[in-house]
C-alpha cells in the first residue's frame, strides 16, 4: 500500500527556494512545472530524488548539471503505473506476474528499451537498457500519471555525496528546483532502491543491493529466474 502525506497545504517560500508539502494539492503545479522543461524535488519510497521530464532533453542536462554528474552515468526513469513500463522497455520475456509482484516497490528494474520504446534517443545516450521505477509513493506516481510521459529521476544529491531522505539534506540545492516538495523524513535510510538486470530471458542480476534485496530474490526466484553467473 503506498503511503502519503497529509499535512498543512501552505508552501512557503525561502531564499533557498519553494518549499511545498507532497500533497495532491500540489499535483498539478508539479506537472506544469515539468512541462516547462523545469526540475522538481520530490520524496520516493527510498530516498528524494530529483525529477523532470524524460522527454525534455533541456531538462535531464539541467539534472546532470545540478547534481556535477557525468553524462556517461545513466538516469533512471519513473513511471506511475506497472502496465505504463511496456511503454518505455521491453517486458514481453519476462514471467507472468513478476511485474506487478515487484511493483510498486523500492525496486529499480534495467531493462532492455526494446524497438517499441517512445523514450528519447537523448537519454542515456548508447545503452540500449533503461532502469525503471514504480515507487510505492503516492505523490511521485500522481505527477508521472498527469504528465503522461516519464519522469527522469535520479537521487537528490550532489554526485558523490550522501543521499538525501529529508530535504534539509539537500537544501544548498534547492535553488535549482522549481519546486521542493516535502514529505517528511523518509524511514529507508539511505540505501536507495534495489536494482536488478532483467535483461537476459530467464536471469536476473542484482546490481545494488539497495534497501529490499532479500524480498526481491525471493520474488524473482519465486518466478524461476536464476542468479546470472550463480553455479547450478
């Protein structure tokens, strides 16, 4: 069950920048705000993450800038529903219910974007997989369903430094965000989200252990995949 914040609906505006509770109050500012190419914060089921629209090639440079990350780092991306994922990347091969038993989840799955994906060529120039999120968050999962597209998400963080589960961990950059929404501390600690491979037929491979791998092997081998390179 994915949990929200329901609490005063007064943003408040700072030097640093504007601060907005994580409410659906403030969906639609947050999707506009994405329309125009801008950068948002938001609270995930794992960490904050910056957010933007995946489409907006502008957009995702302004991430990598804020953030002094590497263009050769991929983004992930967010979607606000299991089924929108076929969308994006390629799911066909993978066991029936596995989606939906994973998601929505502190998972991130890479999987290949296949000849159907509507993503930019722009993002993640030269991969030919996506990491893909569905968090069990209510907030972010509402803007990705009224924007009708995805969202480039990535953690709300200098490159290098510590993730944030609170916004005060990251408040020398707020200025950069059009929007900071607030949800509070974030329980997870600071492991961030399982990351799995689920690009080769039958295999999976886990690369972060992140906040939920014992729950996520038991869920993939529960589907019969195997460990990549595990001895049989």
């Amino acid at each position: 069950m994915a949990w929200s914040l329901e609490k005063c609906d007064a943003g408040v505006e700072t030097e640093l920048g504007v601060v907005r509770p994580a409410t659906g109050a403030h969906t639609e500012e947050a999707v506009e705000a994405l329309r125009a190419g801008k950068v948002i914060a938001v609270p995930t089921d794992t960490l904050y993450g910056f957010a933007c629209d995946a489409c907006s090639l502008e957009a995702v440079n302004r991430i990598y800038e804020i953030k002094g990350r590497k263009h050769t780092s991929p983004l992930a991306i967010c979607v606000g529903d299991v089924p929108d994922l076929k969308r994006f990347a390629a799911t066909e091969h993978l066991p029936h219910g596995l989606l939906e038993n994973l998601l929505p989840g502190p998972v991130t799955l890479v999987l290949n974007r296949g000849e159907s994906s509507i993503l930019e060529k722009s993002l993640n120039p030269g991969l030919d997989s996506i990491g893909v999120r569905v968090p069990d968050c209510n907030f972010i999962r509402d803007i990705a369903r009224r924007l009708g597209s995805a969202l480039a998400l990535t953690s709300a963080n200098l490159s290098g430094q510590p993730s944030s589960v609170s916004i005060k961990d990251f408040e020398n950059l707020w200025e950069h965000c059009a929007y900071v929404y607030n949800g509070g501390v974030l329980p997870s600690g600071r492991a961030g989200s399982t990351v799995v491979d689920l690009t080769r037929l039958g295999k999976y491979k886990i690369l972060r252990p992140g906040s939920a791998k014992e729950e996520t092997v038991a869920i993939l081998e529960m589907h019969s995949l195997e460990e990549e390179g595990a001895a049989t």
